[in-house]
C-alpha cells in the first residue's frame, strides 16, 4: 500500500508515544518494587553508576579493557541481586525490565537500520482506520444489543417470532467473532432497515479489532465513493490505495450494500471486491436491506450467486427497533 507523508508522521508519533509509556510504567513498577523492597533503591543506583561508567570508560584512544571486564562483572552481580529480591518479593525477575510492544526493534521502527515489519504493520492499521472514520464503532457492542426491542409474537407473513429468530442470530455472530480467523466465513445479513444488521456487523468488527485482526467497516456508499475518487485521483500515490486496503484486510464489513448510487463503477468495484476476497478465502460481512431476488436485480447474477452460494446467510426479522431505542417506538 502507498504511503502518505502524513501517514508516515502518524506511525512515527504512535512510536514514541509506545517508547514514552513503556518508559512511564517502568517508572511506575520501578517505585511499587521500590517501596516494597527498601534494599532495592540502592541497587538501582548501583546499576545506574555502573552503566555511566561504561560509557566514561569507553572514550576514544584509552585501553578500558579491564575495567569493563570488572564492571560487567559487578553488574551481572547486581543484576542477579535485584532478580533474587524481586522473586523474594513475589515479584517477577523481569519486573523492572522495560516492555516494549515490538521485542524485535523496541518501539524505535528499525532493527539494524531497516525499517522493522511492526512500522509496516502500523502504517496498515492507520490506513484503515483512515477508512473505518464514519462508523461509530464504540457504540456497537454485543453487550449493547437489545434483544427486548424484538416482539414475541410470531410475524403473520412467516410464523416465525422475531425475537425467538433473532436469539439465535445473535448467538451466532457472536460465537463467530469470539471464534473469527482471516479464513471465517462470509456472512450476508439481509432484512429491513432498522433491526440491528449494522449494529452486530459492527460489533463483530469491533472484537476483531480487539483480537488484533486488521478490519475495514463502513457503509458501502463511502468506501465506494472513497474507491471513485482514488481511482481517478490526479495524484498516484492514491489511486487504487482504498482498493487495495479493502481486498488486503483481515475482515471487511460492507455496510448497507445497495444505498450506493448505482454506476458500472460501483457495479465493477462490488463485483470484484465479492469474487477477489472470495478466491482468497477472506471474509466479508455484507449487511443491506435488499433481499436476494432485489440483489439480483441491481447487482446481477455474478454478484448475487457469489453470495447467496458462498456467504452465511442471516435473515433478520421484526419491526423498526431503532425507533424503539430512540424512544419513538
């Protein structure tokens, strides 16, 4: 994926923000072990003479062989005073040690001066976050669903009551998320607007997210959008960017899948975004209020076949609880 200036600065800030907590907390298991073990504040200190000497020692021209060799000595002493006390404590040997989220290049981006693979990762992550923006996915919990908003009452038209049939969809994503790989199946989670299609497309992505899986979620009309404009950006280190993210991350949410302004553009991008994740075996959850016989029309038969054959389908039933959680209902 191209790499925006901007973008590079981000990763660059979220490093040292990483460096500068792991340092903090350090700080802070540094005072706890402290005030539990008097004897170790002065150990500390030891350490920390021991190391300023090393670097004194270690001027240009002056043969320090020796006296390194016994200040590593007395160091290695130390530090395996410090890891007695500490387990004496009921402490960890390692409590002290810095953690740094990347063992590999400690929060610094390089290892051996090449860019390290956690400083790609990140700039990934901040790129779809770029086009995840529009959806409010702190409000999107499984915990937050209510399934009360669903009537007990068997609908007429199918004798099937709403809340009994949405039990059982909700169980379902969220033994799929509590359980979700890069290889998931796809999901396709089809009924009228307002019956949580969002809200639990959403809160699987959220667990994902959580579970460190890269995730794209937003509505079909803005990724589509986003995907028109880079694709005939004059500038080429966008075009084809948003594209790329949504065939390349772990888990893509495609959010009301037919509110988008039908073009052969948009025809094309949903059509290769369904069979190119599909032949890679990455899953997509697309939620629309179309049923398949309406998704058929607008999309066509390579669209449609590709997810009603290959996609779990998640019917969802009721009237419009959005209203209900509102308050109007």
């Amino acid at each position: 994926m191209k790499t925006t200036a901007r973008r590079m600065r981000q990763a660059e800030q979220a490093l040292e923000q990483r460096r500068a907590a792991a340092e903090r907390q350090q700080r802070q298991r540094r005072d706890i072990a402290c005030e539990k073990i008097p004897a170790l504040a002065a150990l500390e200190q030891q350490l920390a003479e021991s190391s300023a000497a090393v670097v004194s020692a270690m001027s240009p021209g002056q043969d320090s062989s020796e006296f390194l060799a016994l200040l590593a000595k007395q160091n290695a002493a130390a530090q395996a005073e410090r890891a007695r006390l500490l387990q004496a404590a009921g402490l960890p040997a390692d409590y002290l040690d810095l953690r740094w989220e990347c063992p590999e290049c400690h929060d610094s981006g390089f290892v051996r001066g090449r860019r390290c693979a956690c400083f790609g990762k990140l700039l990934q992550s901040l790129a779809y976050q770029e086009l995840s923006m529009d959806t409010p996915l702190e409000r999107s919990a499984f915990e937050l669903f209510r399934l009360d908003y669903y009537s007990t009452q068997p609908e007429a038209a199918t004798g099937i009551a709403p809340r009994k049939a949405m039990e059982g969809v909700f169980q379902y994503c969220r033994e799929y998320a509590a359980h979700f790989t890069p290889r998931a199946k796809s999901l396709f989670f089809t009924g009228p607007t307002g019956l949580g299609k969002t809200h639990l497309s959403l809160a699987i992505a959220k667990a994902a997210l959580e579970r460190g899986f890269p995730v794209i979620y937003g509505s079909a009309p803005n990724l589509l959008s986003r995907m028109e404009r880079d694709r005939f950006s004059r500038f080429g280190e966008s075009a084809g960017e948003t594209e790329q993210a949504l065939l390349e991350c772990d888990l893509l949410v495609l959010d009301d899948l037919g509110a988008e302004f039908s073009t052969a553009f948009t025809q094309s991008c949903v059509y290769n975004i369904v069979n190119t994740r599909l032949m890679g075996e990455k899953p997509v959850i697309v939620s629309t209020n179309l049923n398949p016989a309406q998704l058929n029309e607008k999309y066509g038969e390579r669209v449609t076949s590709r997810i009603i054959g290959n996609y779990m389908t998640l019917r969802f039933f009721g009237g419009d609880v959005r209203q209900k959680a509102s308050g109007r209902g």
